[in-house]
C-alpha cells in the first residue's frame, strides 16, 4: 500500500508540473494563482501545497522540467548528427519550435517576478538546458579543425554558442520587435508561429549559414 501510495504521490506532482507548465507559459507568473492551478488539477489548495510549499518554488519545478527535457533531446541531436553543420541545423530548429513558450515568458518571469535565489536557480538550468550543449558543438569543431580555434579567430565555442542563440531570439521576435532580457542580459523575443515545419527548417539552415560562414558569396566548405 505504501508503495502504491508513492506512485499516486509521484503521478499528482507530476500533473500539478505539466498543469502549472501550460498556465505559466500561457498567462505568466503573475496571472497564475495556486488556485487556478489546483482548480485546474482537480486538486484542493491544501492538496497542492502538500507537493509544493508556494507558488515560486512550483515555477522553479517547471523550469526545470521544461529544462530537463530540452536537454534530452538537444543530446540525442548531437549524438545522431556526425556533421557540426547539420547537427547545429537540428539543435537551431529544435530551439525555434519550443523557444517561444519555453524561454520568452520565463525570462521575463525571471526578471520581474522572481527572488535572486530563484534566478540564479533557474538561469543554471537555462545555461544547462540550452547554452551548454551548443557550445560543446563548437568545442568539438574547434578541436578536430572543422572550425577555426580561438587563437585564429578570437571567438571561443562559449561566444559562438551565445551568438547564435541571439540569432534564434531575433529570428523569433514579433513585428513589434519587442522582447524581454533575463538576468545576464541576453534577450528572448516575443513568438512568431511557424506555419509548417518545412519553414522552420529553412529559417535553422539560413541562421546557422550566417553564423558559420557569414554573408560572403563564396560556396561555404562542409562541415
């Protein structure tokens, strides 16, 4: 029975975490109350708090699923992919089909709504989620040759990982051109629908193209 009792607990915290996660990214922090959350549940406020004791330590929760599975599957990307131009293709359109609700209204979040200690707790699963994986695709071409070394170029993996994810938050941003910064300074856009997956692939090729061999008309070498 206690056994049976640990899995029911398991299985509410994580529908509380996919519940919460799609009111969050939805309405933002602010506009999210316990109770909307528990009410969405089918669970009572006292019922939720037994999960989790307030409402920022829920959003942490939420970043870090959010952040686990981004993780996950930017790994299997990498490990699929041989070539660092293709594999940088899958990982950018990876980033813009989730960017938008993903990383948008949670660096806003970050910024406005959330303690420091919050902040920094979620910025480390951001830079694990998304940053780290893209600059250990640059390491990897920078150390087999693919790519020029910082000592030829002057630009380490770390630059060139956060370069493109500029490219990904400008390539997502809104008509208006309005964004958001979270606490290090690095902007995330406002979402533009993709209307099919086809675009979204195209738009990855251009920004990595840019990126790796920038606007000059020579034919680009493979990488």
């Amino acid at each position: 029975m206690a056994r049976q009792s640990s899995s029911q607990a398991l299985e509410t915290r994580a529908m509380i975490i996919r519940t919460a996660k799609e009111l969050f990214m939805s309405l933002g922090y602010r506009a999210v109350s316990t109770r909307q959350i528990a009410d969405a549940c089918g669970l009572t406020q006292p019922a939720l708090y037994h999960h989790f004791s307030d409402k920022q330590s829920l959003y942490v929760e939420v970043m870090r699923y959010v952040c686990e599975g981004t993780r996950a599957a930017l790994d299997r990307i990498i490990r699929r992919e041989s070539g660092i131009g293709e594999c940088l293709v899958h990982v950018t359109h990876y980033m813009i089909a989730n960017h938008p609700e993903d990383l948008s209204q949670m660096f806003h979040d970050i910024r406005h709504e959330l303690s420091l200690e919050s902040q920094i707790a979620i910025y480390s699963l951001w830079k694990n989620a998304y940053l780290d994986p893209l600059v250990s695709i640059f390491e990897d071409g920078q150390r087999d040759g693919r790519l020029r070394g910082s000592a030829q170029f002057g630009i380490t993996p770390d630059m060139s990982a956060r370069l493109l994810m500029g490219l990904i938050s400008q390539s997502r941003s809104s008509p208006s051109g309005g964004g958001y910064e979270n606490q290090a300074g690095r902007s995330a856009a406002a979402s533009v629908p993709l209307s099919s997956q086809k675009e979204g692939d195209q738009q990855a090729r251009m920004l990595v193209h840019v990126l790796l061999y920038g606007l000059s008309a020579a034919e680009p070498p493979r990488v």
